[in-house]
C-alpha cells in the first residue's frame, strides 16, 4: 500500500548526492542542506516524535548501493525507506564509458526493495530525474527514460509510493522559465529545486 503517516515514524532516505545534498557522512545525524533536511522539518511539526535519517552518498549507483544496503538501511530497520538513484547509472555512461545496463539496473534495484519490504519495511521510490541546462544533455534522455521507467515498474510491484519527480521538475523549470532556477547542472537541484522536491513528497507521503 502508497505509504500514508498515521503517526510517528522511523524514515530513512537513501541515494546519491541529491539526497546527500552535502551532508557529512561521518555524522549520522546531519541531514544535509537539500530535501531531506525541508521534510524533516516539516515532520517536526506535524509529526514530532518522527525520526529521519539520511544515508545518501554523492556518485552512488544503484549497485553502489547494494554493497553497502546492510550496514546503511537494512541494520537500521526504518519503518519507512525513501529512495532516489539512478542519474549516475546515466551520467556515468556519457561522462566516463561506464555503462550500466537499463535491465542490470532494475535488478539491482529490485534485490535492494526485496530485502528491505523483508523486514516490513514501507517504500517512497522517487524517479531518478534530469533537467537539462546545456543541450547536450538532452541525449541522456535515451538512457534515463528506461531507467525512470523500471522505477515506475518497481513502484506498481511492490505497491510503493510513487513521486514522479522528472516530469515535476521539468514543469517547474518551464514556469521558472529558466532550468538553471531548478537544477544548478541539469542533474543537482536549486534550494528551489529541493523546496520542489520536498513538497511533493510532503504532499505524496501525508
């Protein structure tokens, strides 16, 4: 079932930089400068005997977390798991040869959810997302979409909350009238960016 807060709970958001949003990874409680930090404090008000925590680590692919989903989600058994990854698998592929396989992807994405709804564990799956700043970087669409589209799969398997950020932020973008109001790099957002992201989920989770 979309996951709803009836009260308190113990949430926990993973991914990459985005989520990161230049947390120190050596404090486990610093909640970054992004989304996650907006959220929790909103929850503190709403809902204030709620935890959240955050594991993100910035040029982290989705098998990058797998390596280390023990230590950093499954041993902290939150009761609710948002998780963002999937625009470095992209990036990865146009700026170094790196490729990673739309199906390797969801796969790996998929082993990652199995062992976390194993412990009754409750999911938030935002789709990785990219808006474009510098023309080139429409290409990248190719290879994102597939992956934005294994989300979408992942969401409807495992009844996960979905938050359809690429089309969200891109609306956002054609209002602001400039991208880089939204996303510094195409890739990173704004705090508007980030204030985007968190109503959503906000609006999404509540």
């Amino acid at each position: 079932m979309p996951v709803q807060l009836s009260g308190p709970a113990d949430i926990l958001f993973q991914g990459d930089s985005i989520t990161a949003a230049g947390r120190d990874p050596g404090d486990e409680y610093d909640l970054g400068h992004g989304y996650v930090r907006l959220i929790a404090d909103a929850l503190a008000v709403s809902h204030p005997a709620s935890r959240v925590r955050n594991r993100g680590i910035g040029g982290d692919r989705a098998a990058d977390l797998l390596r280390r989903w023990a230590p950093d989600t499954l041993a902290l058994r939150p009761a609710v798991l948002s998780v963002l990854v999937g625009v470095n698998d992209t990036w990865r592929r146009y700026d170094s040869g790196e490729t990673t396989p739309p199906e390797a992807y969801e796969d790996t994405y998929r082993e990652l959810l199995a062992q976390a709804v194993s412990q009754g564990t409750r999911l938030v799956l935002v789709e990785p997302f990219l808006v474009p700043v510098r023309p080139e970087q429409w290409a990248w669409r190719e290879d994102l979409d597939a992956r934005i589209h294994a989300v979408r799969r992942l969401a409807n398997e495992y009844g996960a909350s979905l938050l359809a950020a690429d089309g969200l932020l891109h609306q956002a973008a054609r209002e602001s009238g400039d991208p880089s109001v939204i996303t510094e790099d195409g890739v990173h957002p704004t705090a508007a960016g980030h204030a985007v992201l968190a109503r959503a989920w906000l609006r999404l989770v509540r």
